[in-house]
C-alpha cells in the first residue's frame, strides 16, 4: 500500500479510565507503522493524554491539522470509550480539511463491563456520527459498529480506508488530457467538462493537428525516437510490424510525453481513429497500452468521463486499468459477456500480448495502416468494473460500478478480450441502458467496488449505482 499521512481523532470522555486512551494510542500507532501510515495527533502533553474531548482541545487538534493539511489526506476517529461527540465534530469542523474521515469504536468485552475498564464506544459512535451528520461533515464506516484496533478487521477497515482517500484525493485534483476531437459517429463520448470541473477534475486539450505537426519535425535520428522504439520494442512481440511504424508511434508517444509533462496529465483519451490511420499511419493502441500500464490511464476515442473510471479504478487499487466495451453475448449463459477493444489494454490484462494490425478498422482504412493494435486474452481472476458519465440534463454526474471474475472460457477471436462473469448480468444491462450510460466501461483486475461507492457517493457526492 502506498504510503499516506492521516490525522487521528482520540475522542474521549474524562469519566472512562485513562489506560484505554494511552492504550489506544499505541494501538495505533503500531497499526499505522504496520501500514506505512503516518499518523498526524496531539502529543501526550498537548491534551489530556493526547486525546479530544474539550473545546480548548478540539482548537489545538485542529490547529495541529491545518498545519499539516498538505499532507493529511483522511482523517481517523478513534473511540476507546464513549468520546466527547462534540469535540470531534469541532476539532474537524475547525479545521476544515475537506478529507474523507473514518469513524471507530473499541468493543467492550463481557467480563469487563465494571468502572474499571468500561468503554460504552458502542453508543458514543452514534452520537458522533449523530454530530457529524448536523455539522453537514460525510464519514465512512468500519465495517462492524465496533472493532479492536489490533485486528485484522481493523487493518482491512484502514486498507479500504487509504484507498478511498486515494480516490478522493487523486480525483479531486486530477488533469485529464483530451488528444483530439471524439470520433464524430461517437455521440456517446460526449461529456460536460464544466460537471467535471465543478467535482476538481480539469480537461487540458490539444488539437490532433498540432499533435502531428510535432511528429513531423521531430527527426528520425532523434535519440528520444531511438529510446522510444527500444520501449516499444521490449514491451511486446512487434516482429510483425514495419520499422517505419514503430518509428511513427516512437514519435508519436515522445510528443505525447512531452505534453502530459509540460501539462500535469496524468490520464488522456485519445482520438484513436478515424484521423490517426488516414493521415499518420498507425494505431497508437501500444502507446495507449504504455501508459496505462505505467499507471497513466489512456482511453480509446476521446472518452474522458471513460478514463475518469479508469484513473479512479487505478487510484483504487494501486493497479493499471482499461476501457472495455460491453461487447458480446457469451452464448446463451446470461451471467457471461466478452470484453473487447481493437487492442489498448495495458500489458497487465495480456500476459501473451502480441503487437500488429486492427482487422475491423482495416475493413475501412487500409489494415497497412493499423499497426500498432495489440491483441491477447485476459486470464482468469477478479474484475471491477465501473463507469463514469456526465448527465448534464441533470447537472449531475452519475456513476455505477460492480464486481466479477474474468474466465478461462474458450473464446476465439482477435484484439484484446476477455470472457467476464457478472452476477445478474441482465438486470446490470437493464439498468445500463435504461439510464443511458455508455457501451465502454473502465476495467481492474481488483475487488475495489466498495472503494469506488465510497468514494464517489460520500466524498463528490455523485449518484452511484452498486451491482450487488
């Protein structure tokens, strides 16, 4: 798990003993050190015991907080006893971090129930989340109303935890790079920038044209062009592929480099045809592979609301993803489907991936000048899947995301693809086009449903639909 900084939140009340405050801390902070989490919480000489329960100690947790709100990116309640529901909802309201916040309660044990080590965390959670909801602050959850801070179910709890502010945080912030105009025959890859940005999400654009004009001046003797064709090369079988091809995509993904870099991208959509064949050449499926698998998410056919699920999967899960179209039946299984696209999907989903030409464009613009598609089967494992849209009939954006497993299924055919299982595909097909999503879907190969709900619902307050 990547490292992360939050701030911690010891509530308490003055009336519980003060053991189950200083053993909570150091509870903690082992299971923080276990996680590569650094704790951000008043000292033991800052409060009563380092914990929170005043308004004198909600000012200086939360003073504490905003000097270090660059770094903070969630912010965990611990209860050890019933807590002070004020001092919690003060010292976050106070400092006015905007992260997401976890809420704990230690279990009290049946054969500890006298004055000597009674916790009452139980009921104290309710009333902090009972304040928490007046003062207009969101929180998640532990999965049970209370669990030991040294348990597995606690790690897990922080795991989830970590995740959903990695989203948050990341989407919050995030630069998305928009390669070229949608393919005009895609009115589905539309999108409202504007909704995107209102939720922190900026769209940088650059036109194709200018993308081509850079191609084109940069020389074949380049040793950015050298290195690239080495990447190339040593990222998939290219045997098949002319030398002069791997040269136009090695030009192509140097120029692309340079204006994520020069533009603090960190995902794009490209426009993967109809231009780039008939006036280029090639497909830059490979490059788009590249980055994504180099965790620098890049969607097929300008579908930016697309790779927003991509980049917030990828955030998830600490693993690259990929967009995918619903795209077949699996014969008459109901639960079954075939993911598909002409060959973009990072090198993670193709463990035999092979470099060459898209047949279905090359029906169309001349196989010769796709080169570049990669194709390869996805084996068995987990799935999520998700999808972002824009409404803006609703001035919303709206969102599902589920869980399945990828198959070993036979499957003949070309292109990237996969055979999924779905529990209750249709009525997951229903819900699609009754509400008028997409046919692509962002793809990882994780178990982060949970994660991606969390995260869009509470946090950016979008619409979510969970495939349970």
């Amino acid at each position: 798990m990547s490292a992360i900084t939050l701030g911690v939140i010891i509530g308490n009340r003055d009336f519980f003993p003060d053991q189950l405050i200083t053993e909570a801390r150091r509870d903690v902070r082992q299971v923080f050190e276990a996680l590569a989490i650094e704790p951000v919480m008043l000292e033991e000489n800052q409060s009563k015991l380092g914990s929170v329960e005043t308004w004198e100690h909600a000012r200086a947790c939360a003073d504490l907080f905003r000097k270090q709100r660059d770094r903070i990116a969630g912010v965990v309640v611990i209860l050890p006893n019933f807590g002070d529901e004020k001092g919690v909802a003060d010292t976050l309201k106070l400092a006015g971090l905007g992260v997401p916040v976890l809420v704990q309660a230690c279990p009290d044990d049946l054969d500890q129930l006298g004055v000597e080590r009674r916790r009452d965390a139980f009921c104290g959670k309710i009333s902090v989340c009972n304040n928490l909801r007046q003062y207009g602050i969101p929180f998640s959850l532990t999965a049970s109303h209370t669990v030991p801070v040294c348990s597995g179910e606690f790690r897990r709890d922080l795991e989830s935890f970590v995740a959903v502010c990695r989203v948050v945080h990341g989407l919050r912030r995030a630069r998305i790079g928009a390669v070229g105009a949608r393919p005009n025959a895609f009115n589905t890859t539309r999108y409202s920038e504007k909704l995107l940005q209102a939720a922190g999400i900026s769209v940088s654009t650059i036109d194709l044209s200018e993308v081509h004009g850079r191609v084109e001046r940069l020389s074949d003797a380049d040793e950015r062009v050298a290195a690239k064709v080495r990447d190339i090369r040593a990222y998939a079988d290219s045997t098949a592929v002319p030398a002069a091809s791997l040269v136009r995509m090695a030009k192509l993904g140097v120029v692309l480099a340079g204006w994520m870099e020069d533009n603090g991208i960190q995902a794009t959509a490209l426009q993967c045809w109809s231009s780039m064949q008939q006036n280029f050449g090639i497909n830059c499926c490979t490059l788009m592979s590249m980055m994504s698998e180099n965790l620098m998410p890049s969607a097929c056919e300008v579908d930016i609301a697309g790779v927003v699920a991509m980049y917030a999967l990828q955030l998830a899960s600490d693993k690259p993803s990929a967009l995918v179209d619903w795209n077949n039946n699996y014969g008459r299984d109901p639960n079954k489907c075939v993911f598909f696209h002409c060959g973009n999907w990072a090198k993670a989903f193709l463990p035999d991936v092979k470099m060459g030409t898209a047949p279905i464009l090359g029906t169309t613009l001349g196989e010769q000048n796709t080169f570049g598609a990669l194709s390869g089967r996805t084996p068995a494992g987990p799935v999520t899947f998700a999808r972002v849209t824009t409404d803006d009939q609703a001035g919303r954006i709206r969102a599902y995301v589920g869980e399945g497993r990828f198959t070993d299924d036979a499957l003949q055919t070309f292109g990237s693809r996969a055979v999924v299982e779905v529990p209750r595909l249709q009525a997951l097909m229903r819900y699609i086009c009754k509400n008028g999503f997409e046919h692509h879907a962002a793809m990882n190969g994780s178990e982060c449903a949970q994660v991606i709900a969390e995260a869009f619902e509470t946090y950016l307050g979008w619409d979510v639909y969970r495939h349970e």
